[in-house]
C-alpha cells in the first residue's frame, strides 16, 4: 500500500508501508540497474520513517555533502577574516590557498609586482 506524503519543497513523496517495502526492495534494485533513480520511501500510517536509494544516489548525496562542509569551513574562514584586524588581511590568492580553492585562472596583470591600476 502507498500514500502520498507532501513533502517540505512541496513534491510529494508516495510511502510505501514498511512489510510492502521490504518484499519490494529486489524490483528497486531491478529498476536502478535499468537507469531508475527514484527513491523507496518506506514507513507507517502513510509517514515516512526511511528511504532506500541507489548507491549512485548515496555516492552524490556524498559528494554534495562534502562540498557543503567545504563551502561552510570557507565561510567560517571568510567570517574570521571580516572580524579580524585589517592590517592581518591576506590577498584574495592566499586566502584562496589558504582555503583549498582551485582558482583555476592564468596570471594577469594584477600578479605582476610592477603592475599598478
């Protein structure tokens, strides 16, 4: 039995009850390997208490999760530095190393030490 549960972004999430869900775990697998990507929602009285995806899903959730922890561990840095003493202040570049941040850019004018706006 499924019962659509509206979820906080506002797409709905159908609950498969939990003993249909554990009988229906092998087709969710067929599914994934033919290319499915959606999730089993599984729980009781049409709420879900758990979800079932395909290792592809978790190995992006990852991802995703790591670049998040990333982004907050440079905020936190850039936060330091706005409170900070401005004669402690480091070039955009250092800090950008400092953080691990590929910038990824070739050299301009403003890296050559004789170069002035």
């Amino acid at each position: 039995m499924q019962t659509p549960f509206q979820l906080p972004n506002g797409d709905t999430a159908m609950v498969t009850d939990t003993a249909t869900a554990g009988r229906s775990l092998g087709r969710a697998v067929e599914l994934w390997r033919e290319g499915a990507t959606e999730p089993l929602f599984y729980g009781s009285e049409g709420r879900p208490e758990g979800v079932v995806i395909s290792f592809d899903q978790w190995a992006e959730y990852v991802t995703l999760k790591e670049d998040a922890e990333d982004d907050r561990r440079r905020e936190e840095i850039v936060r330091r530095r706005l409170d900070d003493d401005p004669s402690k202040w480091v070039s955009f570049e250092d800090a950008a190393r400092e953080g691990g941040w590929d910038l990824d850019v070739p050299p301009g004018p403003a890296d050559d030490p004789g170069h002035r706006p």
